[in-house]
C-alpha cells in the first residue's frame, strides 16, 4: 500500500483528515502526523511516505520549505498542498519545487481522497514504468555481456579484419582505438579449502567490475567461470607500463578489501601495437594464468616473468619426490577445460627443469598424475577402471615412460579423458540443477519479482555460475527463457479466455501491460489483439 504522511498545524482539521477517511480500506497505509514542517521533517525520513499532505501557512516551517527539503532527499514523493483562498498566488510557488497538487480549504474527506487517489495512481504509474526501464537495462546487460564475450573470442581469433572488429566493439561499446595494448586475465577463488561459491567472493566480482568499469583505459569481458579478461589500452599521455602497475595494484586491492579469505590470480600478456596480434597476447597471458594451478596463488604473473626453473641435474639423493604438489594436478582437474591440457602439462614438465630426463623420475611423475586422475575420476562417480579401460594401464604400456614427450602426450590423454569424465558427470548434475530451475520458473513465472538472482539462490548457485550454465546447457540467456515461459502462457491465455490484455499481462508476470504488449510483438510477431484475432 502507498504510505501517507500528514502536516497541519490546526489539530481539528488534522484529526478529522486523520480519522474520517478509512485509510486502508481505500489502499493506503497512514504512518504519521505533524503540526509543523519542522517536526514533520524528521518523521518524514523515518517513514518514507509515497504521498505528503501539507498545510501551506504552518508555524516554524510553512509547507513550501517543507516540500523543498523532502525533494530534495527523496525526489519521488509526491507533494500536495491544502492552501486558504488568500494563499493562492503563495500556493503557485509550489510549481518550482514540484508540488503534484494543491487543494483549497475548507476540503471535505471526499475531496481529499479523490485528489489522493488521483496522485497515488500517478505514483502507482511512475513505478511500472521504473520497473519497466529497469527490467529493460537488466535484459539488455545480459544480453550485452554475453555478447562481449563472444567479440572477445573473436577478437582473439584473429580470424577477422580488424576494420570489422574496430566496428564490432563500438557497437558493444568497447572502442579499441589506442596506442597499445596488454590483455591480463584475472580470477577470484573462494579460498583456503573452500570450493564454489561464496556471497564474498561474489561482492568482490561486483567490486572488481565497478572498479574496471570507471577506468576508461580498460574494457572489461566476463568470462564466466574462468574470471575476466581486461585490454588495457593507452589512450593517452600515460604510458602503458604506468596503467598496468597501476591497474594491477587496483585489483589486488579491491579483492584483499572485499575478504581476507578470498585468493586471486592473474596473468598478463605481452604488449602490442596492433589489434592483429591479440591473439599471441592472449596466448602470452593464457600460459602466464595457468600457473593459477602450479603456483601459490594471490599474484599476477607477467609473460616472460614465469616462475625461473632449475636447471640442475636430478641427484637421486637430492630428490624429494614428496615435494610434487599434487594438489596442483586435482585443482586442475577440478577446474580446467580440456583446451588448456596442453598448456598446463607444458608448464607443468617444465617446473621440474632436467630432472624429467631421468626415467625413475618420469616414471613417478606418470605414476602420480595417473592416480591423481583416478582419484578424481572416482568422485565424479566413475568406476576405478574406467580411466585405465579408456586410456590403458601405463604398466602394460612401457613406450610411456621411453622419452618426456611420450610421456606427457600420454598424460595429455588422462587428463583430456579425465575431464571428459568430470563434463559428462557435471552435465548430469546441471541438468537436474536445471530441472529444478525450470520447474521454479514454471510455477514462479507470475511472481514480478522473480529473477535470476532468486531463481539462482534456489538451486544454491551464484548468479555469475548460474547465469553461465544455463546459457551453456540451453543455448538461451535466463531472461529468454523466463520471456519465453510467460509468452506460451499468455498465448493460452488469450486463446482460451477473454481476458483483457493488461489482465493477461498482470497474470504471467507484468505489471505494466505497454512492456508485455511490446515484449509479446517482440516475441511472436504481432500485437495480443491480432494473436487473438487469428486464434
């Protein structure tokens, strides 16, 4: 219900406005009074009313100040002045500040409710028509990000003219015009031994973004579950090197500002003069970032600043095999793709220098990455032995131990096969998520304030992950899907009732029938009337 608040410094007329009109059964909701501007002004911040009610002429502080100072704050309440025949010409001042009304005393309770309802039907009308632009923004961002990061991979394809992909990015937004370039990938983990999603983690996503989004030297792409990736341009007299230290401090402090708990890790490319070679850029920053899975996290690596490898000759005396971190093969597994196997290995066999020459020690390398994987395997619900049956028992095959190479393509197998295993487990876990989103959407898509944030928190994902899956899994954004369900809905109900169109847009799920009419048109391609007409 729409709050009223009421100021009048003669009690009578106060308490007559106050008691004759029955507030609620009229749909609305009384929550104070004041005799003067200067009490009520206090109160008023308090309550946070739709509607205020004021005498013009009060003691301490008359009406016009009153309503100035409530504008001011809270821009959207709706002012109405009750004025004297002799305060008419006082009363027009109100125009400047934005009086909605203003009603001559003596005002019988008839009166003055009509001229409420009159200005609480405008407020009703403001506030669909908020919503409206606001479910609009939030439709067109999702659509706008998922269309980023597609640039994005064409972008660093290379696949396309840069005079076609100059015209791509302003149309999303990003102008790529610059000096130079530098592209750094960057993720935020909940930390420690904590896994998935966090409401930590996600508020830092929102800081990092909010930070990025006010620098105009960085355009943002989110990635999804692998992060972001940021291009950092030089635009003007700023040399590159200074914005990127600049930058990276920026995020390592945004994130360590957000959770002591949460962990990061970036990596960042080479730079460049042209558009042409961002693909080697994003290859440069790619191998940079994947020693997010061999190295301790909470730091940015730069390209050619990887991590300096011995060189000694393995010593069998010497050697701590217990040193191998196999934690860096099970996080890998948990979270990498099957394109960025080769990449990991490559880094991975390099982290121990000339000591994979020795054959013992490449033996023992195999060995432990191998049960690494079945381990894993078997809590994606695999059988111990599907690995082996897939990929052959290592023992049986002795060439795999013959050279590093033919030792790391047989890994690259594993792990390729391992993580085949954790998609196709996953999948099974996604579709049942899904399932339950689904079966939420179908009874909730009535409710106006279902989102994707409610829909998310109901299969306990955050909104980030679940945006990612469904789009992913269903090939449509959430917002598609949501408009898709309410639309089959409404055709039933235009076909089978004879509901009027604001009726019908009210019962799937929108307030405001002007945005269902246009989402309907939008859709299917004709108006509700001319749906029904051929129904």
């Amino acid at each position: 219900m729409l709050k009223v608040f009421l100021v009048e410094d003669e009690i009578v007329i106060r308490e007559g406005i106050k008691n004759n009109i029955d507030w609620e059964r009229e749909g609305f909701l009384f929550v104070g009074e004041a005799g003067d501007g200067e009490l009520a002004y206090p109160l008023i911040q308090k309550t946070r009313p739709d509607i205020l009610i004021t005498d013009i002429r009060m003691p301490f502080m008359d009406g016009l100040e009153l309503c100035r100072l409530v504008r001011q704050e809270m821009p959207d309440v709706k002012c109405m002045l009750l004025s004297g025949y002799d305060e008419f010409e006082y009363a027009k001042e109100g125009i400047n500040i934005g009086i909605t009304d203003y009603l001559v005393k003596p005002v019988s309770g008839a009166q003055l409710l009509a001229a409420v309802k009159k200005v609480g039907k405008l407020v009703e009308e403001e506030r669909q028509q908020k919503e409206f632009l606001e479910t609009f923004e939030r439709e067109r961002r999702e659509n706008v990000e998922l269309e980023k990061q597609k640039f994005f991979r064409r972008l660093v394809s290379g696949k396309k003219p840069v005079s076609a992909l100059l015209k791509e990015g302003r149309e999303l937004g990003m102008d790529l015009a610059a000096k130079r370039y530098r592209i750094v990938l960057f993720q935020i983990f909940a930390g420690g031994e904590a896994e998935g999603y966090s409401e930590e983690q996600n508020a830092a996503a929102g800081a990092v973004e909010e930070m990025a989004g006010e620098l105009p030297e960085v355009l943002t792409v989110e990635l999804g579950l692998e992060g972001w990736a940021f291009i950092l341009k030089e635009i003007g007299e700023k040399p590159l090197e200074q914005i990127l230290s600049g930058f990276l401090e920026k995020l390592r402090s945004t994130v360590e500002q957000a959770g002591p708990e949460l962990e990061y890790f970036g990596g960042v490319g080479k730079e460049t003069e042209r558009i042409s070679e961002f693909g080697r850029c994003y290859e440069e920053a790619s191998r940079a970032f994947a020693y997010r899975y061999l190295r301790k996290r909470n730091r940015i690596i730069l390209s050619g600043e990887e991590p300096v490898v011995s060189d000694e000759e393995l010593e069998l005396g010497s050697l701590h095999v217990g040193g191998l971190d196999r934690r860096a093969i099970e996080q890998f597994l948990k979270t990498g793709t099957r394109g960025q196997v080769e990449g990991f290995l490559n880094e991975y066999f390099q982290s121990f220098g000339k000591n994979i020459q020795s054959l013992l020690f490449r033996q023992y390398v195999t060995m432990d990455v191998y049960f690494t994987a079945v381990a894993m395997t078997e809590q994606f619900g695999c059988g111990s032995g599907e690995l082996a049956g897939r990929c052959g028992d290592f023992r049986d095959i002795s060439a795999v131990f013959a050279t590093a190479d033919q030792a790391r393509a047989y890994l690259k197998k594993v792990l390729e096969t391992a993580l085949e295993l954790r998609e196709t487990a996953s999948q099974k876990t996604y579709l049942s998520l899904l399932q339950e989103a689904k079966a939420y959407i179908e009874k909730n898509y009535d409710n106006e304030g279902i989102s994707l944030n409610s829909v998310a928190a109901s299969v306990n994902l955050s909104p980030n992950h679940f945006s990612t899956i469904f789009s992913q899994e269903t090939g449509q954004t959430f917002i598609e899907f949501l408009t898709s369900v309410r639309m089959e809905k409404a055709k039933e109900l235009l076909r089978s009732t004879s509901m009027k169109t604001a009726e019908v847009a009210f019962a799937v799920g929108y307030k405001d029938p002007h945005y269902f009419s246009y989402l309907f048109k939008k859709t299917q391609e004709c108006t509700p009337r001319e749906f029904r007409s051929k129904a």
